[in-house]
C-alpha cells in the first residue's frame, strides 16, 4: 500500500497542493487510492464472515446430507467443488457497500455504518438459528415492524454475551476508523473537493446508481428460473438447498440464500384475473356445491380424520425390474382392496416431501405455480397473508394437532404450521416435544410404531372430533443397513438389468422398512377401531425412495416412479366405515381432501366442490418429473402431467370445454389464494354448509365421547342437508339464525377462510 507523505499544509510529495486539506498530526498521511481499495476488499470479507457466522450453528438432531459449512469451509469450496459463491457474496455486498460510500463520501464513516448492519444482521440471524434452527426470511422484516417489542423474547440463552461481544467488535471498528480518519489527509473522502461541483455530484451519482440497479436487478431475478441473474448464481455454483433453511444459508452464503426470497416468482397472473371473475367462480361452485350436498348426508368435521404422511411409502414390488423375495406390505396390500385406496402421482422422486404436503393440506397444485417456486412451506407460505388449509375446517383449526418426530424447522414447519392454525406441533425439539421417538434397530429416524403411539395416545386422551397431521420419518434417506434380521432379499427380474450391490443394499434395507411400517400401521388402525367415536384416515406416501438407480436409468420408467400408494379408511364407529369409491385408482394430493369429504359421504365447500368435480375430470397432476433425486433449483421443464382415471397420461390439448374451464378457474383461485388481491377470502367460497341448532347439539354431545349423539348428529346433517337442496334461502336463514342464537356459526367466513364452531 502506498500512502503519500504530505507535510502540515497537506502538500504531497506528488507537488500536488490541496488548499482544503485539513493540517494533520504528525505522521498524517494522504491515503492512495489503491490504499482504500484494498482495505475496501478487507473490510467486505469482514462483512461476509459476520454473516457467515450468524449461521454457522450446528442442528441438535440427525446429520443431513453434506457437512455443516463455517466461513472457511464456505471459502474452500473454491478449489475443492469448483463452486464460486463466495465471491458472489463478496461481490454483493460489496455493490451494497459502494452504494453507502458514494452517498457518504466518508469511507472512515461509511465502513462502520456497513459493518454495524452485517454485524446486526448476522447477531439477529444467529439468534433466530439458536432459537429456531431457521434463517431469517423476507417475511421477518414484517414481523420487526410490527413486534420489534417482541424481539427479546425470541433472544437464546447467552444472548447477552453475543451482543457485548458484538458491541465490543463495533466499537473496536469504529476506533480504528476515526483513528484512521485521524491520519488520513483526505479524510477518507472518495471523491475530493478538488472536483467541481458538477463533476463531483455526477460521479457521486454513477457511484450510487449503478450499483444499487446492479443489486436491485440481480435480487428481483435472482429467484427467478431462466433469468440472467438465476443462470449466474447457478454458474457460480449456488445449489439451493431449500429442506433446511440454515445448510442453504450455509452452504450458498447468508446473502445470495436471502436475496433468492426477496422478489420469488410464484405464478403468472392468470388471463381474466379480476374481482369480477372471481364472483364468477364463486357463484359457479357455489351451484354445483349445492347440487354435491343434495345427495350428502354427513359433515366433514363430525368426525376425526388423521392425515398420514408416510415418508417414501411405495410398494417396491411396482418398480420396473425388481423382484423381492417376501411381500413387505400384505397387510395394506389387503386393506387397499376393501377401502378407497389407489396410487398417488408423486412430484418427487427421492425428495420433495413438504411439496406434497403442501398439496394435500390447502389443495392446491405444484402445477400451477412458475417453476421458480421450487418449496412453497420455505418460499411462499411465511409471506402469505391468507393461509386456508384442511385443519382449519375443525374450529378454526384450535382442533386440529401436528405430530413430526424430527426437527421442527424443517421446511420451515414450525412457521407454517402457525399459519395454518395448528396450536400445537409435537416434534423432536419442541417447543411441544413429542413423547414417543424410539428408533428401530439401528435406524437413526423414529419408528412409525413409536410415531404412531402418539397419535393414537393423543386421540385417547381428547375428547371431540380432532384433524391430526401426522408426518412419519422412518423410511427416510440413507438406507444403510439399519435393520437386525432382515428376511427381503432384492434381485433384477426376469430380464431386467442386474442390481448394483450399493443399490441392493438399500433396496433391501427400504422394504424391511416398509415391512415394519405395514404392521405398524396395522396395529395403528386396529386401536382406532377400538375408540367409540367416528375417526378417518387419509393415509399416504409422499414419493419413491431415490434407491433405484437401474429402474431409473430408462426414462419410460418415469411415471413409475412417481407413483405411491394411498387409502381412505374408517373406523367401525364411522358411517363411512367399508366405503371403498369407484373412481379412486389414481390421484394427486391436492384431491386427497375432496376424496377425504367424498369417502364419508360428508357436504362441501363450494372450493371442496372444485376440486371434486375437477377429479373427476383429471385423476391426477403434477409438473414435470425426472428420475432423479428432487433437486431445489426448478420444477423439470417440460409439460404437466394429467393421469385419466385408469392412470394413462392424458394430452391437455384434446380436454372438452368444460375441462379447460376448470383449470383456468384452478390458476385463477390459486392465483387469487396466493399472489392476487384475495377477491374469495371474505366470502363463504372456503366455508363448509352450516347445521342445524338440533345437529350442532348433537356434536355437542358427541365432544364428549357418545357414540348414540355421534348418530344423532348424522341424522341432524341429513335433515338439513334435504332441506338445503330443496330450499337454499330458507337454509341460508336457518344457518343465519342459528349465528344469531350462538349455536354453530356454521356460514360465517372467518379471514382464514374456515368454518368457525362455537358451543364446543
């Protein structure tokens, strides 16, 4: 570094006078501009490392694939994977930094400014991580304006350390630069009082501009699949890791894994979109509701349904090549031929779990949404607004529970979860801790008997009609052995490419697991026999293990390989009890709460209409898929997938009228749902149909666990579901009526757009 003596009148050794320069200590120097760039590079990997350690925190639970990446690690990356997001980080917020620099001109007063900022983000980050295992989202910057009151409560153990310690950092920072400002000649200015006026404002202006459109272009594309700025960061080597938030941050760096939420492309705004379409759709489905409800002699919430979500559940013995020599699944295999049950077209192929979940609790399609939008719980739900789920159909959701035997932040759950209205989620780390987590053999993931024993204990110990989400853990990734005794051998099939050895390995580990999950699910469903109240269960896998590499290598294989199974069971105390439906041999999740409402024969919403009427229309859909592990870049190029109702693809351009029309009406609810101006949110297009005084007493009375009231009930629905089909303005006043006495406010729209039941 160079720096110009100058003596007490600030004359250089270059012979150029500065008149304006200020008389300097003894020692005093005019820093060079090299001088200036090379601390302006130190001073930005400062500010890269700070927020770099607010997420470099390790999870208390199982290792997720990779390691976890601290700054040097992050910085290695380089020259190990040939991965250059450290410098697109460097390179960030370093145009973030110039920005600040020309709008002060002090760089002495810039730098502190700059590093007190990275220095807030990373303590605010670290906080957040140590508290919730989750990084901070775009949706968090509400939450500061609206409870930065709240913030001390969210504060870990040890807080108080971290902040002294980062004042002390600060301040350290700031003494260095005034006692550089005090040598410095120029008084850190970056443009110089030499310049006219002119000459200085413009440069002043270039020196803020062009920066901060560079910035603002790049974070308003970045999350955008196909832009300049997506395709960079890609070549730079960012690899988003949208399951776990923190390895995302940590693997990518804290500013590019946040600048990808900042401006996310969800959905193109559907032709037609206004508030007068959308009473179009409501009016519409509000008529063929009606038409739905006439034959409907049960309500939706007048009994428990429980959500499984069985992690990677499929039967092995579907995939193309393979031969096994025991059936791991006869139990569910029996099961399947006297319930409703079917397959499931899966978005996912070894990943992808809470995009399916997703779809199955708000009933909404991954095939409407821009290929951007890669995991809705991570990139979408935090900032929404208006959030309508299942769960909340069961008094605003204040009856409905989560069970997860894992971490809570993963996907972002535990945020989630909130939104949909869920007062508790039981998980690993609570903060509602789940009771039972006893792995199997040497298995690191909790048995499904053990996450099942929550359930049930759960159901035993409440009283009323409940909706339960269950989400299982066992048959999850890696598949290394785990299990004692393992009786299933894997061989190719009858000529079918011979197996790896690895791959083997795995495939057999897989459906010793899924052997286990049979009888589990077995003994599960015999103890809900067992209770005297009517409960329901929406059981399912959310994809294929991503173990099979020789059935995956031949791309005819794909529709395979996104196919698991599913079934609607219920128990003996249910109405619904046997019901098996003709029209269930294919589906996708987003018709799993239709197909739930249709098993029982229960009344729907006019949004539960839609979707009835559109399945049977469409067996199933989804985006694209490939034969590969799910990735979190993009949704796979290429068109949606439609199965017909004997699971064979259908071509979208030979759909009848009436088919277009409905989806063109689904873009435009889940547009409205999620983007839009929520034209639907104050109407009754989410509300199920309301009772009857005679039928609310008779939930009443089956809350507190009568199996005779549970009946009478039912013949209450029955009633007025007649009376509803004959008569619709006298319903709708008996239904006001009933609001008016207190009763069941069974037509009145709350704003999370459910059902809302009082008296219980």
């Amino acid at each position: 570094m160079h720096l110009s003596p100058a003596n007490a009148n600030g004359e250089g050794k270059d012979g150029e006078n500065d008149p304006h320069a200020p008389a300097g200590p003894a020692g005093a120097t005019r820093f060079s501009a090299w001088t200036y760039a090379v601390l302006f590079l130190l001073f930005d990997i400062v500010g890269v490392g700070m927020m770099q350690w607010g997420v470099t925190v390790s999870s208390s639970g199982a290792s997720l694939p990779g390691p976890l990446i601290g700054l040097w690690e992050f910085i290695s990356t380089i020259w190990t994977q040939q991965r250059y997001v450290f410098f697109l980080n460097l390179v960030l917020l370093g145009l973030i930094y110039l920005v600040v620099l020309f709008l002060i001109n002090r760089f002495w007063i810039a730098t502190p400014v700059v590093m007190t900022v990275c220095m807030i983000f990373a303590l605010v980050e670290r906080f957040k991580v140590q508290a919730r295992y989750e990084t901070l989202l775009p949706s968090d910057l509400d939450f500061l304006n609206s409870n930065a009151g709240d913030i001390a409560s969210f504060m870990p153990a040890g807080a108080q350390r971290l902040i002294i310690g980062a004042v002390i950092g600060i301040l350290a920072i700031i003494t260095l630069c005034i006692a550089a400002n005090h040598f410095d000649l120029r008084r850190g200015r970056i443009i110089s009082r030499r310049s006219s006026k002119t000459v200085g404002a413009a440069a002043r202006a270039v020196g803020i501009l062009v920066p901060g459109l560079v910035v603002a272009m790049f974070i308003s594309d970045v999350g955008t699949v196909g832009s300049w700025a997506n395709s960079l960061a890609a070549r730079m080597g960012d690899i988003p890791s949208m399951w776990d938030s923190v390895y995302d941050a940590q693997r990518n760096g804290t500013l590019l894994a946040f600048s990808r939420q900042l401006n996310l492309k969800v959905m193109d705004e559907p032709e037609g979109y206004s508030e007068s379409a959308m009473q179009d759709v409501l009016k519409r489905y509000e008529a063929q509701a009606k038409t739905i409800n006439a034959t409907r002699t049960a309500n939706l919430n007048d009994s428990s349904v429980v959500f499984v979500l069985s992690e990677s559940f499929s039967d092995p013995l579907r995939v193309p090549g393979l031969s096994l020599n025991a059936d791991p699944m006869p139990y569910i295999r029996s099961l399947k031929d006297s319930t409703t049950s079917g397959l499931m077209l899966s978005s996912g192929y070894g990943g992808g779990t809470a995009n399916l979940e997703f779809q199955a609790l708000t009933g909404l399609s991954m095939a409407n949404f821009d290929p951007s939008l890669t995991s809705p719980y991570q990139q979408l739900i935090p900032s929404l607004q208006w959030t309508p789920t299942i769960n909340q159909l069961w008094n605003s959701g204040k009856d409905s529970v989560a069970f997860h035997p894992y971490q809570s932040s993963m996907y972002s759950r535990s945020t989630d979860y909130k939104k949909f209205g869920f007062p508790h989620f039981y998980t690993l780390d609570g903060p509602d801790v789940i009771k039972h987590y006893q792995a199997i053999d040497k298995s690191p993931y909790t048995g499904d008997d053990a996450a099942y024993s929550n359930v049930s204990e759960w159901l035993q110990n409440t009283s009323g009609n409940r909706f339960v989400q269950l989400v299982t853990m066992q048959n999850h990734m890696p598949y290394n052995n785990w299990y004692d005794d393992n009786q299933f051998v894997a061989t190719a099939g009858q000529g079918a490419a011979a197996l790896g050895s690895d791959e083997t390995m795995a495939i057999q580990t897989y459906a010793k697991g899924m052997s286990l999950t049979d009888s589990a699910t077995s003994d599960f469903l015999s103890s809900l026999d067992n209770e005297n109240r009517p409960i329901t269960v929406m059981f399912y896998g959310d994809h294929l293990p991503g173990i099979y590499t020789t059935a995956g290598a031949d791309s005819a294989n794909s529709i395979a390989l996104h196919e698991t199974d599913y079934f609607i069971w219920s128990n003996q105390a249910s109405a619904s009890s046997g019901t098996k439906l003709d029209d269930s041999a294919y589906s996708s999740p987003n018709f799993f709460m239709a197909q739930t409402a249709e098993h029982m024969n229960a009344r729907v919403s006019p949004y539960l209409a839609f979707l009835t009427l559109l399945h049977g229309k469409i067996s199933a859909m989804e985006p694209p898929v490939v034969n590969q592990i799910q990735g979190w870049s993009r949704i796979p190029a290429g068109q949606t997938i439609y199965l017909d109702a004997q699971g064979n693809p259908m071509d979208a351009r030979s759909f009848d009228a009436a088919t277009k029309q409905m989806l063109q009406d689904y873009k435009l609810i889940q547009y409205d749902i999620t983007t839009g101006k929520h034209y639907l949110q104050d109407t009754d297009f989410m509300t199920l149909p309301g009772k009857t005084a005679a039928g609310a007493s008779g939930e009443a009375k089956q809350s507190s666990g009568s199996a005779d009231s549970a009946q009478s009930g039912k013949a209450s629905a029955s009633a007025h579901t007649s009376a509803s089909a004959s008569v619709p303005a006298a319903a709708s006043a008996l239904a006001s009526l009933d609001l008016a006495k207190g009763s069941v406010t069974g037509a009145a729209y709350q704003r999370e757009g459910q059902v809302t039941r009082s008296g219980r």
